[in-house]
C-alpha cells in the first residue's frame, strides 16, 4: 500500500513503485531535507500551530536520525518512494503520532523544492572553491613565467609572440568570469520556497520570512505556484557548469597538443599521463583527454533538463522528478574535472628554450616590420604589403626576417636601417606590447595586481558561506 493512498483502494504494483521511485538517487538529499524539516517545524511553533513540546521532540528526533544516516544505522526502502517520506516514516515510527505533525502546512511538492535549492547552494560554493584554486594555479604560472616568450596563435597558426604567463593569465579571466557567473546564479536561486505548500500556499498562518531567514536565504519565494515548479536556477547553473566545461575542454586541447612530440612546448607530469599498452615510447594526456570527453556529457545533463522543463504546465508535476539525476551527474563531473585539471597544471613542466625557439620561424614578428615603417611614415596598408612581399621573398629564399641582409631589407624600401633587427626582437616585440591588456611585463604586473585582488576577495567570500545554523 502507498504511504500517502487516501483514495486508493489497491495497492501499487511492485514495478510502478520501482519506477516511481526516486530514493535511489535523491537520498543524497537527507541532510538537506533534515535541515528544511527542522526550519519549518520551528516555524510551524513559533506560529503556535503545534505544541513547543512536540516541535522540540521532532527536532530532537530528526537530529537523531541524521546522525543514524551518517553512521550507516538506516536502509532506505522504495515502498516509501523518496527521501522525504522515507525520514518522515522514520521519525513517525520512532515518535508516533506527534511525527505526523510535521507535515502540516506544507506538501512534498515545496519540500523537494527547499532541498534542492539548499543542495545546489552548497555544490555550487564547492565548485567555486575548486575554480579559485585552479584560478590560483593558472595566475601563479603566469607569474611564474612573464618572460618566457612563445608563438600566440589563431587559426592553429603562429600569429605574434606573447609570453607564456600571458597565455595562462588568459585562462585565469576565463575562470575568473565562470566563478562571477556562478555568483549571479547564486544570487538568483537565493530564495526558500517552503511554505508555497502544493501549489496555492497554506491556510496555516505560517512565518515565511522566519524559515527563510533561519535557513540562510535572502527571502521567500514570492508566487506560490512558480515556487514548487521553478527549476530555473537548475538550468542556469548547468549552463555555467557547461560553459566551465567548454573553458576546461579548450585549455585541455591545447595541454594535448602542446604536449605532443611535433610541438613540445610543456610535458606533463607522470602522475597525471598514462603509457600504452603495446608502445613503450607512449606518454598520453589522458587526463586532459578525459575532461575534454567529459564536456559532452554536461551538455547532454543541460540539454536533458531543459528537454523535460519545456513542456511542463504549472505548477508541479511528476517529470520534474528528472532533475536530480541530470543535475548531480553535472555537478560530479565539473567537481572531478576541477579537481584533476588543478594537480595537471600544478604539476606540468614549461619547457621555455623550446618555447623561445619556437618565436624563430612563422615570421611571428612580421606585423613589428609593418609597425616599424608605419611610425616612419608609410600607411599601414603600405607598410602591410612591403612586409608581405619580404615575407615571401624569405620563404622562397629559407631565409626569415632576422637572417634577411639589411641591403635586402633596403630593396624593399629605403625606409630600413640596422635599429629593424632589434626592432624584431621577441622580447622587444613582446615588451614594446604594453597596452592594457597586452602581453608585456609592465601590463601582466598590472593584470596580476587585478587577479590577486579578486582571488583575495572570493576567499574572504567563501570562508564566510554558511548555509545556516540550524545543525
């Protein structure tokens, strides 16, 4: 027989119960929905609607129940469907009829809603903790390595020299911007829904300010009927979780293909690489491969939960039972991915001669010959094809532009003295490059000086997260 059977006459069939049943997978949410349970009864005696003393004896009797689940004391059972009726039937079997009091003034439909949004507010400070070490990882090798030139790229084509601490202090804007987004979903979930009952609120009169404020929320919920049925900040925090991911996927295939033997600019550590089973020589990027494969599956998370959101009528309905699965797979799979991508970087080898040498062909410095006629005169679309042309005439010649005579140079244009070699210099192509944002010493200080302030800031904001004080 179900729990909750008013109407019903027969009893559930075994295979409808197991396919209802979502105890599997939404029992993560015990403490979360311990916590709602104990915020709404001290709402529920505040407010008189039950005794002080039988509020204190549920209290006292939940807390004794969670300490029962974390010491493995209790199986959960399908005949009981979910999380919430699982706890209630536990407390009502251990307290009697004073734990049916609990349930007064509210339906699973806002209870589900309180703990998942009390879950995500929680995973979602996790996440953050591990963007910030990887932010702290990325800002300190850019740091580390101001002044180790490399080829910048577009296309997959060298393109203009930059420093290698640039190219990481790029990745730190990245996460910096995946961490700001998170905040802003935060702020938009930061509502408690209980007390929105099924759908139409409660004729109980019930202090919905109060168990918002005891549970750490900014307020209610302000409709009752969007607030059973909003899986909105779901979704908007899965699309941040995807967009982390995208972030992710891209630094990986660029770690896969830096480490390669044809590039070599970086290795990898022993401990984050895998050898082959039949190629003694082989040392993979598995890691980095396995975070860029796991990108796909948090997008298909997102795209599942919007599929089932998009035809859903107001206000609760039994498909929205499909957000707990999607939505914890995404939040494991960027908390893994976090995890294993801050060791990889940590640990990963810069290999800067290799770098360096690397400045010396692709005529990166091409664009500084252009630059170098332009300030003596020329337009820059002149400038552009008089470059161009000694372009080719090196590459036909197997010459490049520091190995080009200066009579040569002076073919092209009179234009050109001797100061054009320490004109192309990489360094002096990287430092000369000082505009906000750009890829010089002075500019990257300037850039660290913003990171370090914004990393110093979200670590005051982390350590002062509670979720609330009620356990």
């Amino acid at each position: 027989m179900q729990y909750f059977s008013g109407r019903f006459k027969e009893a559930a069939s075994e295979l409808i119960l197991d396919f209802h049943s979502s105890i599997q997978f939404d029992k993560r949410l015990y403490r979360y929905d311990i916590i709602g349970s104990i915020a709404h009864v001290r709402g529920l005696s505040k407010m008189d609607i039950i005794s002080k003393d039988d509020g204190e004896l549920i209290e006292k009797t939940l807390l004794e129940i969670l300490d029962d689940i974390e010491n493995g004391e209790i199986n959960f059972s399908t005949t009981y469907e979910d999380i919430h009726m699982n706890i209630e039937k536990i407390l009502i079997d251990r307290i009697g009829d004073v734990g049916k009091k609990l349930h007064t003034g509210r339906s699973r439909n806002d209870q589900v809603a309180l703990d998942m949004r009390l879950f995500t507010k929680d995973e979602v400070k996790k996440i953050q903790s591990f963007l910030l070490e990887l932010i702290e990882t990325t800002t300190q090798l850019g740091e580390k390595h101001l002044e180790t030139y490399m080829p910048g790229f577009t296309h997959l084509q060298k393109a203009q020299p930059i420093s290698f601490g640039h190219y990481m202090l790029a990745y730190s804007e990245m996460f910096k911007r995946d961490f700001i987004r998170l905040n802003n979903a935060f702020e938009l979930l930061d509502y408690s829904p209980l007390g929105c009952a099924a759908l139409a609120g409660t004729t109980y009169p019930i202090d919905r300010e109060f168990t918002a404020k005891i549970l750490g929320f900014r307020g209610p919920t302000l409709n009752s009927l969007d607030g059973v049925s909003d899986r909105d900040y779901l979704i908007e925090i899965m699309s941040a979780l995807s967009i982390i991911m995208m972030h992710l996927s891209r630094f990986s295939e660029e770690i896969i293909i830096y480490s390669s033997n044809d590039f070599g600019y970086i290795e990898l550590s022993d401990a984050f690489s895998t050898g082959s089973s039949i190629m003694p020589q082989k040392k993979n990027p598995d890691a980095a491969e396995l975070v860029r494969g796991k990108t796909g599956r948090v997008y298909g998370d997102l795209m599942a939960l919007l599929t089932t959101m998009k035809g859903i009528p107001l206000a609760y309905n039994k498909d929205m039972q499909e957000d707990k699965e999607v939505f914890f797979d995404a939040v494991d799979t960027v908390k893994g991915c976090l995890q294993v991508f801050v060791g990889m970087v940590k640990t990963l080898k810069v290999k800067d001669e290799v770098l360096l040498l690397a400045c010396n062909d692709g005529f990166i410095n091409a664009t500084d010959v252009a630059d170098y006629l332009t300030v003596r005169g020329l337009s820059f679309r002149e400038a552009y094809k008089i470059t161009g042309g000694i372009v080719s005439y090196c590459i036909d010649n197997g010459l490049n532009l520091e190995t080009l005579s200066i009579e040569k140079y002076k073919e092209f244009s009179y234009i050109f003295s001797g100061d054009i070699y320490e004109t192309i210099a990489i360094k002096n192509c990287v430092e000369k490059r000082k505009s906000l944002g750009g890829p010089s010493k002075e500019s990257l200080i300037s850039h660290l000086e913003e990171l370090n302030r914004f990393i110093n800031g979200a670590k005051i904001e982390l350590i002062n997260y509670r979720l609330n004080d009620i356990i």
